[in-house]
C-alpha cells in the first residue's frame, strides 16, 4: 500500500513538472505590432522620423539679381493737349512753314515800308547726340525793325515726341524760354532783305535739358516781308550754333530755325 501511494505521489510530481517547462515562457497570446515607418527594429529604440524641411527662411541660393532701369521722368502732356499738337498745332505750323518763304525774297532796294513790325510763327530745335535727342517745335514772336533797329522777341511753349520707360512714343512738353536778341534787317548779297538775330535759352522735358545759343540768318519774303525764315546749325558751313544736353557739348545735332508771318 505505501508503495502505491510513493507512485502516485511520483506522478503527479512529474504531470506538475510538464506542466511547467513546455518549451519555455507561456505564450501571452497576443502578436507585436509591425515597426512603425521610421523606427529602428531591435533595442536602439525608435528612430528619427523624416527630417525638416527647413525653416523658410533660406534665399533660394544665388540666383541672378534683376536690375529695374530707372524710369524715365518726362513732361507728358495730358491727352487733351496730345490730341491739339498732332491736329491743329501740327497743321498749323506747316502752314507756317510754308507760306512764309513764298513770294520770293524781299528786296531792301526800295526797301519794305520803314517801322517796327510784328511776326508770328514757330521755331523748330534739333538737338542731339548718341543717345539723347530732341525734336521740337514752340510759339515765336518777333518784332523786326524794318529801320535797322535789333530784333527782339522769344519763343517758348516747346512740345515734341519721345519714348517713355515702356518706349511708347509720348507729347512731352519743353519748358522754358529760347530769348530772341540782336541783329537786325539788312542788305543780302543777292539785293534781297536779310534778317539775323540771336538766341538763347535752355529747354527741360523732365528728364534732360537742352540748351541752345547763337545766331540765325535768313530773309524776308514777299513783296513787303510778308514771310520770314531764319535758320542756323551748329558744325557744317554756318557753324554759328552751339547746343548742349544737360550742360555737355557741343553735341553733334544742333538746329535751330525760325518761320514767321507778319502780322
């Protein structure tokens, strides 16, 4: 009997052990998640995520800098004066222009009637060189002593046509005074009345300024001087003009040139 009791104590002893070594740690029924994207698998812990993308503050690198030209200060007219000069102002000084030197050259023998006597009508500068250049037409005013006194008078409200910032063909007025001075009414080489006077001033468009001096001989024209014109240039054969562009010069255009009416 005790021999028994020994081997059922023996095993139950043994199912006791079985039941304890099985292969090792019970199994605690759940599976590890998979490694998440960006962690290291095995003891370093998790890894880095995906790195920065910068503070925002970086230039972009060294790209190439864009100089904007500086723009182009002019005296633009307004759209109502634009419309006048390339309509009446424009026809009437070709009126001008023409009708002054018609009729043939005046003779000073016998001479047109004694006395002071007014002109109307336009002077026209051309002034320029390499890169700047000026084209322009303004109201004259003369009164000629047909006695040998001096001429005097002046001409002024300057318009003409350049290129802007966006070389867009603008109206752009001159401002300023060209004074006509001097000279006077006398006998041409060819019997004729000669007229020559001087003038000087300067002209600002916003941007550059032009500035012109020196003399203009031309004639009368009609049986009683009717007509006027009176040019001179700067260079050439008359080189009795001397033109500059914001105080530099002489510049290689130079051009001035009057045409009156009496009026």
């Amino acid at each position: 009997m005790t021999k028994l009791l020994v081997r059922l104590q023996l095993c139950y002893l043994v199912l006791l052990l079985g039941s304890a070594c099985g292969g090792g740690a019970a199994d605690s029924g759940t599976e590890s998640a998979p490694p998440s994207a960006g962690e290291t698998v095995g003891g370093g812990g998790s890894g880095s995520s995906g790195g920065s993308g910068g503070d925002g503050t970086s230039d972009g690198g060294g790209g190439t800098d864009v100089v904007t030209p500086a723009p182009i200060l002019l005296n633009i007219v307004t759209e109502e004066e634009r419309i006048l000069y390339l309509g009446s102002f424009l026809s009437d000084f070709a009126m001008v222009r023409d009708t002054a030197i018609l009729g043939g050259l005046t003779p000073f023998d016998p001479a047109p009637p004694a006395g002071a006597v007014s002109y109307d009508g336009y002077m026209q500068l051309l002034i320029g060189n390499e890169t700047v250049s000026a084209n322009v037409i303004g109201d004259a005013t003369l009164l000629v002593d047909l006695s040998g006194g001096p001429v005097t008078g002046s001409a002024t409200g300057f318009l003409g046509m350049t290129l802007d910032s966006a070389m867009m063909n603008q109206v752009v007025s001159y401002e300023g005074v060209v004074a006509i001075t001097g000279g006077g009414v006398t006998e041409g080489g060819t019997g004729g009345s000669a007229i020559s006077f001087g003038i000087d001033g300067a002209l600002d468009n916003g941007q550059n300024t032009f500035g012109i001096n020196g003399t203009l001989s031309g004639y009368l024209f009609g049986a009683e001087g009717s007509g006027l014109r009176a040019t001179g240039s700067q260079g050439g054969i008359s080189d009795d003009i001397d033109a500059t562009i914001d105080g530099s010069g002489p510049v290689p255009v130079g051009i001035a040139t009057v045409w009156a009416l009496k009026e």
